[in-house]
C-alpha cells in the first residue's frame, strides 16, 4: 500500500513537471510493451525482468533523475561517460540520473553502458538517455551475465548489488507475468 502511495505522489509530480513545461512528455520516447517483448526475445530475457527493471529503476521512464551524472561519478565511471559523450556526440551536461552515476530508463552506470551498449532503435548509436538504446543495453547485459553466472538473479545482482533489489525485480516480474497470462486466457 505505501510504494503505491509513493507511486501515485510521484506520478503527481511528473504531471505537475508536465503541465509547468520543465519536464518534456514525448510519445515516440516511451516503451512500448512490444519494444520489451522484442528485446526479450531478441536477447533470450524475459521481458517481465526488463519490465520490472523499469518499474524499479525509473518508473518506466517518468523519473530518470536530476543529478549531473559527471557530478556523481569520478574515475573510471567518468572516463567511460566522457567516451560516451564523446561518441554520441552530447556534452557532458546532458547525462543525468542518479546520485550513483546510473543514467537512462534502466538506470544503467557509464562503465556498464560503455562496455556493453547497444543500438536498441537502430540509428547508428549507442545512448545510454535514448529509451531503446537502454533497454537493448539492459537485454544484452542480462542475457551475457546470466550466461556466465547462470540465473537472473545473480544477474540482476551485477546489475544492482542489493538483494532487496533483486527480491524487488523478481517478484514485480512474476506479478506481471501471471497478470498478463490471465489477461491473454480472458
């Protein structure tokens, strides 16, 4: 009952940025449940994780961040970022996200992004702020972790080190399989 309290403050809050113009709302930015379906079966994940992974990371996009990300991260994290700008082409203050350094829709960190990015939509770069670029890098980085640790848990333990996290992500991605199961007997 109180994440989906939290849940309900925030989407207030995003439509509140919405309606003042300092947050921009753009259709062919948003996931559909078709790009997660794809990317799953294009990279052998469920799209459930990859679902719940953008539930927990940024509420399917709607909260991606405010802190500069060059302000997060120091060392080989800002490397990485300063070559991901340099590829896309962005400067530095475009990246922002978490006060970790995680950027994107899937909350992905530069090192990660940088290593194991891909070009999710299709125009020639890799993104770590274009939607599908995330979620592609997202796939592959699950689809190659779990191939060499063997479960999505361990996975999703490379990916978030917290097992309330992984918790969090497996049980969300089981609700909403059994959800859509249901819905495709009715």
């Amino acid at each position: 009952m109180q994440r989906t309290w939290y849940a309900l403050c925030a989407l207030v809050i995003v439509l509140a940025y919405i309606a003042w113009g300092t947050l921009e709302a753009s259709a062919e930015d948003e996931l559909t449940e078709a790009d997660f379906q794809q990317m799953g079966s294009k990279y052998g994940v469920s799209p459930y994780v990859l679902l719940a992974i953008s539930e927990v990371e940024s509420q399917h996009g709607t909260l991606l961040g405010e802190k500069k990300v060059y302000e997060a991260v120091t060392g080989r994290q800002m490397r990485y970022l300063e070559k991901i700008a340099r590829h896309t082409g962005r400067d530095l203050a475009d990246f922002r996200g978490s006060s970790a350094g995680a950027m994107g829709q899937m909350q992905i960190m530069p090192s990660t992004f940088y290593t194991y990015g891909q070009d999710g939509n299709g125009d020639g770069l890799k993104d770590p702020l274009n939607p599908q670029d995330s979620l592609a890098t997202a796939a592959y980085f699950l689809a190659r972790t779990i191939a060499v640790k063997g479960s999505v848990r361990t996975a999703l333990r490379s990916y978030n080190n917290s097992s309330v996290y992984c918790d969090e992500v497996l049980t969300l991605s089981k609700k909403m399989e059994m959800k859509s199961t249901f819905a495709a007997k009715q």
